[in-house]
C-alpha cells in the first residue's frame, strides 16, 4: 500500500534544507514542479500510471510519489490505485523538487454480466428474440457480437437460431462480461398433408378422407376443421358433404399447411318408379307395364328384375301375369326403390262343370250336361274338340272320359272334365241291415256316427237311439243319417247306447231289429 507524503512535513524539510544546509543549497537548482502525465484506469485496465516527463530521466535524477521512497529512475509509475499522488524528484546532493500533486481516478463502472430471456423460434415465427437487462437507461447500450452496439433497447429480435455473444456498454465504453444465449431451430413443420377421399355413392350418403401422408407416428395427429385434433388415425369417415381444411399437428404443436378436401353431395337417387299394368285377357295371355315417373330421360334406364337395365322407354311389353319389381337406374348407377307392380291374370269369372249320371245296368249311353257361370253370354261348347255347338247338353254319351270347352262371347274359354263308367249287372242279394256295435265321434270321417248301413232296403221307417235311462237321443228315417254323439250340440258320454229300427225291404216286407252300440271317444 502506498503512503502520501503529508504537505506540512515537506515544509518542514524545505526550511530545514533553506535555514540548515546553506552550503548544500548553494549546489541545488532552483526548486520547480515538476510536470507529469497520469494515465487515467480503463475500462480494462483498473489501475493508473504517472508518467515524469520533466525532468526527464538523467543521472542522478531519481522519482518519488509520496516524497520518500526515491527509488524509481524512469519517471515512470504504474498499476496505482485510485488516489492523490505527491511527485517529486530528487536531483541529488539532496536536492529535491517542489512537489507535483498528480490524481489517478476511478477506474470506470463495467456493467456487470447482463441477464437475459430468449423467446424461441415457433411453429409460425422461425427466427428468435433475446430480451436483456439492466433496463435501458442513458449511456446504455447492447451487443449481441461484441461489435455493434448501436441496439439501446435490449431487444434482439428476428434472430436466427444461432448462440449469441451478448454484452452491455456504458456511457464509459466499458463492456460487461460475455453472457451465451442461444436461439434453437425453429421446431419442424409438418408438410401439407396428402389425402385420398372416398365420395359419397348411390348407396352410401357420406364420405371419408384418408391421409398417406405423413403417415401415423408417434405425436402425429390430424384435424378437417383446424381445431380439432384427436384423431391419430388420418382416416376420417361419415362425412357430409362439404369443403374440409386437411391439417396435422407434430408432437412440438406445429400445424402444417392446410390441403382442401372437398367431400361431394352424394349422387341423386332416382324417385320410386310410378307404373300402371295392363292385365293379360281371354285373348291376349300376357300383359304390359308402363312406367310413367320418372319419365325417359338421357341416362335413365329401367327393370322389371333388378338385373336387366336395357329398357329405355319404361313399357314392358308380353309380360306373363306375375307381380315384377320396377326400378329405374340414371347415369350416375344409382337406382331407385322398387316398385312392386302386378300383372293380373285374365279377369274372365268363365267357370263351366260337366255332370253326367253312370250308364245304369243294361244302359248303353248317358247324357253329358255341361253347366256354365261366370262369362260373357251367349256361350258354344265342344266335346273332345270337335266343332262347338250352341247347345250344353250332349246325348248319347258311352262310357269313358271325356274334356267340353267352353268359350263364351269374348273369346273366353274354360275346360270342364268328366269320366262316365259302365255300371255292371251283377244279381240281387237279399236284404240285409247292418248297424256297428261301437262308434268314434272324433270328426276322423273313420265310424263318426252311429247308423244302420242298409241293402235291398227301399225304406227305413225309423230308426232311435237311446240312452241307458231310456231317454230318447236321435232318431230318423233317412237312409244315410246317423246320429253323432251330441245331443243340442252338447257331447254325450262315453256309455252303451241302445237302439231300434224299422224297415221295408225291396219286396215290402217289414224288418225290425235293435241291439246296442258303444259310444268311445
């Protein structure tokens, strides 16, 4: 540390060489100052240097700051620390100068190491900005490469990514301590996606996109309205018609360019076919279909199957009578539902039946009569196909079979058949009466009714059943009718019955009988 030299002290000497050393001061010069340069501290360099330029270094000549360490012969002082120096020199035989006050200053503030912030390129802003502090303030100024300074706000921006030099510089020129910030590269930005979209058809109203690229990835995800980003699939379906803004977002938040979708309405669908039929008639055995909406236009095609779509009219001709699906199909291949549309047989009510009775023993013809409904009047009939006469009644008939059309005014016809047998001659028994000892009123057409089963028997004069106490339940005198186990509609129980009967054979002699029948069910 150095030490000053106190003023009153140096008086004192200078009496004391005046008063005491009068021969030795005869030798010294004329006391001067003398005279000095200091050399201010820097903002890199923090201490001073004083430098004698008169008198100028000399044998003999010998430096002092503080007035007794006369050490230094080149008149030259340095790394002194902010302070008030006494200069003086020493030319010899103790001869020393009047002194020479000389001040070394503070050495300049240097901004201390600024702090800074960096806003980092983005997904929309690829370049960065660097905030630093101290605050401005006048005197203050910036340097993001320790050359320009001329930045006096503190705000760096646009910045490429890069690492940065930043320092600070004071009114003084003095800069601060290097601080590295560094401006990252902007994050990736998803190309504009590539999308393949599946239209809306005849069958199906709504479409689909689906994305090839970029394809499905970790932290890839996709949206058709720029906000929505759930989907990591890039297959969106069920879409309605519409214009949709294809976008992806990576796993740093970048949206890509957007790619325009366009989704179209769906093909129209053609309307159900309105159609008429005409019915097949007696003469005309087939029918037509005339579609009527929609009507024939370019691209319109019609069906009666679902299959065959060359008709282009909508008038099916020669159809048998049958119930057919119409539809009708445009350009675009959509078609329409299905019309069921019927094709009516003949509307002729024409109906005819034969009748004729079995040529009796020792008979050789019948008579075949031939009855008719239905139709338009008047009415020919033809046996076996031979030409049609007006009348309906054919003597004169043999055994055998035999086929009468009919046909009536509007041509109109309709078959009736017929068999006629030969009845053989074979002898007379005598007569018999048979009634069944047990019956099954179960509806089986199997002995359902209790009944005297009659031959050579020309008359049944009665014929009663009763039950077991004696109560009448059914009686007749029909040939053919039994009784059927119920009483008023009401079932009787199962039990023995009993019966009695009267008769009159066919040569009038009177047959009585009874016995008893089981009644099971």
């Amino acid at each position: 540390m150095l030490l000053f030299f106190p003023l009153r002290l140096y008086f004192i000497l200078i009496l004391f060489f005046f008063f005491f050393c009068s021969e030795v001061q005869a030798q010294c010069p004329v006391p001067t100052h003398p005279t000095a340069i200091p050399t201010q501290p820097t903002c890199t360099v923090r201490t001073g240097i004083i430098t004698v330029n008169n008198p100028a270094p000399a044998t003999g000549v010998i430096y002092s700051m503080n007035a007794t360490d006369f050490k230094n012969t080149t008149g030259i002082f340095s790394d002194l620390v902010p302070g008030t120096y006494v200069v003086t020199v020493n030319y010899g035989a103790g001869c020393i100068s009047l002194p020479l006050n000389v001040t070394i200053n503070p050495p300049p503030p240097v901004p201390p190491q600024p702090s800074a912030t960096s806003t980092q390129p983005s997904c929309t802003v690829t370049t960065g900005t660097i905030t630093l502090t101290p605050a401005p303030a006048t005197g203050i100024s910036y340097s993001i490469d320790g050359t320009d300074y001329s930045n006096t706000t503190g705000v760096f921006s646009g910045l490429a990514p890069n690492t940065y030099t930043v320092t600070v510089k004071n009114s003084y020129g003095c800069i601060s301590p290097a601080l590295n910030v560094t401006v990252n590269a902007p994050p990736p930005v998803p190309t504009q996606p590539v999308a393949v979209p599946s239209q809306p058809n005849c069958t199906i109203a709504s479409g689909t996109i689906t994305v090839t690229s970029p394809a499905p990835a970790p932290g890839i995800s996709y949206s058709i309205n720029g906000t929505d980003y759930t989907n990591t699939t890039g297959n969106f379906s069920g879409l309605a018609p519409n214009t949709y803004s294809l976008t992806v977002k990576n796993s740093y938040g970048c949206t890509s360019p957007a790619r325009i979708v366009m989704i179209n309405a769906p093909p129209p669908v053609p309307t159900q076919p309105i159609a008429t039929s005409t019915s097949s008639t007696c003469a005309v055995a087939t029918g037509t279909i005339t579609v009527t909406s929609p009507a024939p236009a370019t691209g319109i095609a019609y069906s009666i199957n679902g299959t065959d779509y060359t008709n282009t009219t909508g008038i099916f001709n020669k159809l048998a009578p049958g119930t057919y699906s119409v539809t009708a199909k445009n350009s675009a291949g959509c078609v329409s539902p299905v019309q069921s549309v019927t094709v009516n047989p003949s509307s002729s009510t024409l109906a005819a039946t034969a009748r004729a009775a079995d040529i009796a023993c020792g008979q050789s013809s019948t008579t075949i009569t031939v009855n008719v409904t239905g139709g338009t009047a008047p009415f020919t009939y033809s046996l076996n196909g031979a030409t049609a006469v007006s009348t309906n009644s054919f003597p004169g008939i043999a055994a055998g079979s035999y086929k009468i059309t009919v046909k009536d005014a509007v041509g109109c016809s309709v078959e009736a058949g017929i068999t006629i047998k030969q009845i053989t001659c074979l002898p007379i028994p005598g007569p018999k009466v048979f009634v069944p000892t047990a019956f099954t009123p179960n509806n089986n057409n199997q002995n359902d009714n209790l009944q005297p089963y009659l031959l050579n028997i020309r008359e049944l004069t009665y014929f009663k059943v009763y039950n077991r106490w004696g109560q009448l339940v059914f009686q007749t005198n029909t040939i053919g009718k039994g009784w059927d186990g119920n009483i008023n509609g009401i079932q009787q129980p199962v039990e023995t019955y009993t019966w009695i009967l009267a008769c009159i054979d066919i040569d009038g002699k009177v047959i009585k009988q009874s016995g008893r029948s089981l009644l099971i069910r």
